[in-house]
C-alpha cells in the first residue's frame, strides 16, 4: 500500500512541475497579454491546446498498431 501512495505523490508532484514550466509559448503569451487585448491571449492560449492535443492524437493513432503487436511490445515500452 505505501508504494502505491508513493507513486501517486511522485506522479502529482511531476504535474506540477510541468504544468509550471516555461516555454516559449508561455513566454509569447505574456508579451501578447502585455501588447495587445486579453482576447488575444485567449487565442494564443487556445492554439496551444489545440497543437498540443493535434500533437497527442498523431502519436497515439500513429503507434497504437504497434503497441498491440507481440514483437514490437518492448521496444514501445522502452521508447515511451
């Protein structure tokens, strides 16, 4: 039981860390948000999703045929 509680912590703590992380695009948004309306912002921001889940869905349905296949199992394991 400690080991699941263990893992749980160290999950939600790394979530934190990366959802606070800076990027370019966090960096982008501030200098919009400071130029330009707050409605500009809210487009950024929503482009950036929507990468974001663009970038998501290609790699899923890109590798799930091979993630069912009995010889490429481990290698999709190790790379993921």
């Amino acid at each position: 039981m400690p080991d699941i509680v263990f893992v749980i912590l160290k999950g939600i703590l790394l979530g934190v860390l990366i959802s606070l992380s800076f990027g370019p695009s966090s960096f982008a948004l501030i200098q919009i948000g400071m130029q330009k309306e707050f409605k500009y912002g809210i487009y950024m921001s929503f482009g950036v999703l929507l990468s974001d889940v663009v970038i998501i869905l290609v790699g899923y349905f890109g590798i799930a045929k091979h993630w069912y296949l009995e010889k490429y199992r481990l290698l999709v394991g190790i790379i993921g």
